[in-house]
C-alpha cells in the first residue's frame, strides 16, 4: 500500500500500550472491590435499656423569649459481645412507642453497618436503623467480697 508505512503500525502499537494496560489494570482493581464489600452479618445482641428522651429546639423567639418544642427519642442501649452501643431511635411521630419487643434485656439480631449506624431486627423480622451516639466497652458484674468475719 502506498500510504502506509511500517513506522505507522509500530506508533499505533506504541500509543495502545497504555490502554491496554489502564484496561488491565481495571479489570484487577474491580475484582479485589467484590472482596472488600463483603456483606455485613447479623449478631445476637440485647437490648439493655429503653429509655424515653427529649431534644429540645427553639422553634423562634417571641420578644427575645424562646419558644421550644421537645421531641421525643428514645435511646437505646444495646450489647454485642463486650461493647455497648449507645443508640438512639427516632419515632416517625412524636406520639409512637419503639416496637413491641424492645423491652430491657430483650434478645434481638443486631448488624453495624458502619460507624456511626446500626440495624436492629426482631424476631417479627421487623428492621430499624439506629444512630450510634457513643461506644463503650461492657462492665461484667465483678462476684460482691465476702464480709469479713467479725469477731467478738
């Protein structure tokens, strides 16, 4: 052919080289990202305590004087293994209870799904996301001392 020439071919190759190896190197880097997003799996956990809270906020000011609505929470103390997670739950309305298993030492399924929220299941197969608002490690109940003998 007249109007190519072998350097022609040889800079065409020279200019795929780089795609063929971004290509590669995708293709690596999206396998090892299946690995990494291993789904999260559920944990017996219970439920410490239930306890109803309010936040208060300042709807406006009337004459430099607040005027403030509490809206209720409820926080929830939660125990997986040797952590407690100090949660908090937010009713749609401020007239709804938590769920009706959600009583004190209630046995339920828990899943972190990261550092700041945690899933809560029943046994009704009812899920709730929580917000965590602190971590804390577990206090195990320590046998009380003997009393010492006393001696007349």
């Amino acid at each position: 052919m007249p109007g190519i020439r072998l350097s022609d071919h040889c800079s065409i190759l020279v200019l795929m080289k780089p795609i063929v190896a971004s290509a590669a190197l995708l293709a690596v880097l999206l396998s090892f990202s299946n690995l990494y997003a291993a789904e999260k799996q559920w944990e017996t956990g219970r439920i410490m305590i239930v306890e109803k809270k309010f936040h208060t906020r300042v709807l406006y000011y009337l004459v430099n004087t607040p005027v403030t609505q509490d809206d209720p929470y409820y926080e929830v103390s939660l125990q997986l293994g040797d952590t407690v997670l100090l949660t908090e739950f937010t009713p749609r309305h401020a007239a709804d209870d938590p769920p009706d298993g959600w009583t004190d030492n209630a046995e339920v399924q828990i899943k972190v799904t990261d550092k700041h929220h945690v899933w809560v299941k029943q046994s009704g197969g009812m899920e709730l996301q929580l917000l965590i608002v602190k971590r804390m490690p577990a206090v195990t109940q320590l046998a009380a001392p003997k009393p010492a003998p006393v001696e007349n």
